[in-house]
C-alpha cells in the first residue's frame, strides 16, 4: 500500500519566510538536493538564495514530494508482482500429485515472468538507490558551479579585452592627431633661396680700368 505523503508546512515568522537550512530540516533533505529542487522554481538565484518565501518554500516541498512518491509504490508493486506469481507457483506445485510431469526449470521461469524486463537500478536496495541519487545530486550541483565559475572567468576575460582595446583605440586616435600636426607644422617650412654665383673678378676689373686710363696718358 502506497503511503500518503504528510504535507510539510513552514513555520511561521514574521516575515512570511524560512532559511534554506530551517527548510531542508523540515522538509527532512540536504540543503543541496533542495537547492536543485529550486532550480525550475528560482532559477537566477537557486544556489545563492539564503531564505525562502512561503510560496517558493510550498511550491518546493510539493515538488521533493513528487519525487519520493513514485518511488516508494512502484517498489511496493513490483515486490508484490514478483511475489505473487512466485507462490502461485509453489502452491500449484505443492497441489500436484507425485507422479505429475516435472517442469524443466527454464520453462517455470518462463510461466512466473513472462514479461518480465530488466529495468535501471535492478537488484539495488533502498540505501543502495538513495546513495546512488545522493552522489548523482552532488556531482551535478558541482558541474553547475564549475560551469557558472567557467562563465565568470570568460565574462571577466572578455571585460579586459574590451577594455583593452578601448585603450589602444583611444591611443591610435590621439597619435593620429600628433601625427597630424607635425605634418601642419612641416608644411610652415620655407624654401631656401637659389643661390646666385659671384662671377665678377675684382682684380681684372681694376687692371681693365687702370689700362684704359694709360690710352689716354
């Protein structure tokens, strides 16, 4: 018989709101298999929130709930359906006269579990199965915060190149701008004047003179 679930409630405070470690305690969980139930519930702030509202505390115990209910029955049923078969078998073997045909085991195999398929977790018990979930748990909420962690580490990394090329831009403008002005400030040069070649020879033109005066003598 499938047992009924006994709805959690939240302790009443004057602000409406209870811890995550008081919920784990009264929803009888760890705070990390809490904290994965939020995340359909809270998902910006599932693994850094420190109090719940009534609600989202509501809206979290119903959902662990659903998660332990299924279990519990379906273990009942598929006890119950590996058990009965079994001692129709044993009280029809028990009502056989002596000198009835014995049946090849493979065949009473057969007759008791004719549909019988393997399933996930078979031949595990109930701590085994718990454990199981428990590490399975723990190893998710662990890649979640290593990829959030991955995601700081690439935003912050994207942050410096951005501002690193700010800073190249803003230099690359401003060297232009210098650049700019030494060109300006070349353009003010001037031309040097064409040099012009002294060609008069003082001393000829004195002894021309000079001789022209001793014609007149």
């Amino acid at each position: 018989m499938a047992r009924t679930a006994k709805k959690t409630t939240p302790p009443a405070t004057d602000s409406n709101t209870i811890t995550v470690a008081d919920a784990a305690e009264q929803l009888k969980t760890t705070e990390q298999t809490l904290r994965l139930a939020l995340i359909d519930i809270r998902p910006d702030d599932f693994d850094t929130v420190k109090a719940l509202p009534t609600l989202d505390f509501e809206a979290v115990a119903k959902k662990l709930e659903q998660q332990q209910q299924p279990q519990l029955p379906a273990r009942s049923e598929n006890l119950e359906s590996s058990e009965t078969p079994t001692q129709q078998a044993t009280q029809t073997a028990t009502d056989q006269p002596q000198n009835a045909p014995i049946v090849p085991q493979a065949s009473q195999q057969q007759l008791t579990n004719p549909t019988q398929s393997p399933t996930p977790n078979a031949g595990l018990s109930l701590v085994e199965m718990v454990a199981k979930q428990a590490t399975e748990e723990i190893t998710a909420v662990d890649g979640i915060l290593q990829v959030r962690n991955a995601l700081v580490l690439n935003n912050l990394a994207v942050r410096d190149a951005e501002l690193a090329e700010g800073i190249n831009q803003r230099w690359q403008g401003q060297k232009q701008s210098y650049v700019g002005v030494i060109r300006d400030l070349a353009g003010l040069a001037q031309s040097s004047p064409q040099f012009t070649p002294d060609t008069t020879d003082i001393s000829a033109e004195i002894n021309d003179v000079l001789g022209k005066l001793k014609n007149f003598a």
